[in-house]
C-alpha cells in the first residue's frame, strides 16, 4: 500500500519534503536574524540556536526527565502533596514520546535533543504525507491536495510538529489509522490503535472516530444515516481490532498502578498545572491573562467553523474534531489549546478548498501571510513565553 501511493504521487511528497524542509531552515533563519537584532534575551545564545536547543522549551524538559529517569513511585503521600500544593509530576505526560526519543537516540547513539530533532524531522515528513494522501483521497484532486498540505506545513502554531514535542508523532498516528481505514489494511491499522492510547490522554477515545470511519467504509453509515442491515461478520471483525487500543490503554493504567497505586496517575498529575475536571464551557476566559484570553477566543472560533462546516466533512472527522476540542476543555483551562487544534486535519480541507476554489489568484499570497503569522506565533516559543504553551 506504501509503495504504491508513493510512487503514484512521487514529485508531489518530494516537493512536500522540500517546502518542510526549508520551513524548518527559516526557522533557523528567523532565530539568528533576532539575535544578531539584539531582539532576544541574553539568556538565548547563538550557540543554542545552531546546536538546535532553541526547539527544547516547555514540556520538552518534562519529557527529557522522563527519557533520562524514568517515572518516579508515587505514595499516597506524595499524591497529598501533588494535591494541596499543586505540585508538577511528570505523570502528566504519556510515555510514548520519551520512549521513541529514547529508542531514537540508542539507535543513533545521540543525545536527548539531538534523538529529538531526528525524530522531529522523520514525524513530521511522515505527517505532512500523510495528510496529503488523505486530502487526495478527499478531494481526487492532486493539486488541490497539494495546496491543502502547503497550508497544513505553514498555518500558525503549525511550528509545533517540528519542535521536541509529541504532535508530530501524534498527529502522524492519527492520519495514519484514518489512512489504513480507507485503503482497508487492518493489519497496518493495529500500529496506531496500539500506540495512540500511549501518546495522549485524549488518544484512547479515538476508537470512537475509528469504530465510524469502519462503518462509513463498509457503508453502514453515510453521514447521519444507518443502515444496520448491512452489518457483517466482517464488519464485527474490523471493529474488533480497535479492541487493541483499550487494551494498550489497560496495560499503561495497570503500570501506573503498579508505580503509584493509582490506575490513573496521568490525571491525578493534571493537579500541579491547576487543572480540574469541570464544564467545557467553564474553561473560556477563567483566567485574566492574554495568553487564555487569546487562547479562549481562537478555540471558540474554531468551534464555529466546525459547526458550520458540520455537512462537508464525513461524521468520523466530525467526531474526531469535537472530541479532540471537547476532552482538553473538560480539564478547566484552554491553556495549550492551539497545540490540540493543530491536530485537527479536516479543517485545512475546508481552509484549502476555500482558498483554492473561491480565491484562487489570492492563493500564493495567503501562503506567505499565514507562514509569517507562523513565524510570528514562533517567536513566542524561542522566548519560552507562556504564549508558546
């Protein structure tokens, strides 16, 4: 299936390829161009941005504490402390980043960042893909599909794939299962189900988008209608593999219960960052500062646009972008939200299509304005500023 999707679209993925690549180079570029302005800290060294520690901030230091220690056991105790004083554990973050980081750095017998950056560059060619084969499958229509992916490389906050964090290996995953669905390879759809559950809190609850898309493809669902009648053994056969998730899931929460004799170590975590189960609507504006103010309108937008857009998208991507905007929000806060609505693949479908079929002679510009937004979104992370959460 690889092979041949590769070859039948070859110059279209190495020009991907080149636009990614060069992406990243800018980032480089804009780096240096703001520190020999003298528009960067003192902290922030030139030595850093060549050696590619610029792409390490944020949760990347929590992730290198897992790559380097491990998980720490957790007492009933320290559980208390976490409680009371909101203090930060790496129980937070799922494992399969740090591990496949630290699989990466054996193999190549490099560090931590530099496993990262490796790894950062191979996701995200493999996302970017990915999601050109899926939008060629959407559209049959490879120029359209082509354009969809160069929006996807350089919309705002897109600059996350590249950076050390678990979006690229994430979203990589994601577009791969849905992929693996449509061409009907099952055996290759038990690679993602296995390892999503290990990736984000949120990636359990994919089965549901999955267990859809199965039923749109045996044509038992088009779009809101049923037609249970046409429900096979087969049918009941494909669904079970998506059973492979939940067990994944159970293995990590008996492993956190061996550590720290809580099943569910990851949310008692979400504690040190202030973060509490309540109403999605609850979380907007609950906090003053610019970055949740921001962070709150952005999401609500999004919101719109998929209500609007609910009748041009198959149900599974539907689902897909209302759980993936729903579960974060549960937590009481929008902070990092613009990292989970990079993942939400269809909507540059519908931004790509608009662009292309109803704006068209405008198309090259707003390529160039949306990567400058991107780079402006990027230099809140070369700060390390809360922005870039």
């Amino acid at each position: 299936m690889i092979n041949k999707l590769f070859n039948n679209h070859i110059s279209k993925l190495l020009k991907i390829f080149a636009v990614a690549i060069i992406v990243k180079l800018c980032y480089f570029v804009f780096a240096i161009s703001l520190f020999e302005s003298h528009l960067l800290p003192e902290t922030i060294s030139k030595r850093s941005i060549y050696t590619m520690e610029l792409f390490k901030r944020n949760d990347s230091n929590w992730y290198e504490e897992i790559y380097k220690n491990g998980y720490p056991k957790m007492s009933e105790a320290d559980w208390k402390q976490v409680d009371s004083l909101h203090e930060q554990s790496t129980w937070a973050f799922f494992p399969l980043y740090p591990l496949s980081v630290k699989a990466m750095a054996t193999i190549t017998h490099t560090t931590f960042c530099q496993a990262g950056n490796i790894q950062a560059l191979a996701f995200s060619l493999l996302c970017f893909s990915c999601f050109y084969f899926l939008a060629f499958e959407f559209f049959e229509n490879e120029k359209k599909a082509f354009y969809c992916t160069l929006l996807f490389i350089i919309f705002p906050f897109h600059y996350y794939f590249s950076m050390l964090y678990s979006e690229a290996i994430f979203t990589f995953l994601v577009l791969f299962a849905f992929i693996c669905i449509k061409k009907e390879k099952y055996y290759l759809l038990l690679i993602p189900v296995l390892l999503l559950p290990l990736a984000r809190v949120n990636g359990i609850i994919l089965l549901i988008p999955f267990a859809i898309a199965i039923l749109e493809k045996e044509d038992i669902i088009d779009k809101t209608k049923l037609q249970l009648s046409k429900i096979s053994t087969k049918t009941f056969f494909k669904l079970s593999i998506l059973l492979v998730m939940i067990l994944s899931f159970v293995a990590y929460a008996y492993y956190q219960f061996q550590m720290t004799s809580s099943y569910t170590a990851f949310s008692m975590a979400q504690s040190g960052w202030w973060r509490e189960l309540k109403m999605p609507y609850a979380s907007f504006f609950a906090r003053g500062d610019l970055q949740a103010q921001f962070n709150s309108v952005y999401t609500i937008l999004t919101m719109i646009v998929a209500i609007i857009s609910f009748r041009k998208l198959p149900l599974s991507y539907n689902v897909f972008i209302w759980i993936s905007l729903l579960f974060p929000l549960i937590s009481g806060s929008t902070q990092s939200m613009q990292r989970f609505i990079i993942v939400l693949f269809p909507f540059m479908f519908l931004f790509g299509d608009f662009i292309y079929t109803k704006i068209p002679k405008w198309k090259n510009v707003l390529l160039v304005v949306l990567f400058l937004l991107q780079l402006t979104t990027f230099y809140y992370w070369i700060l390390g500023d809360p922005f870039s959460y």
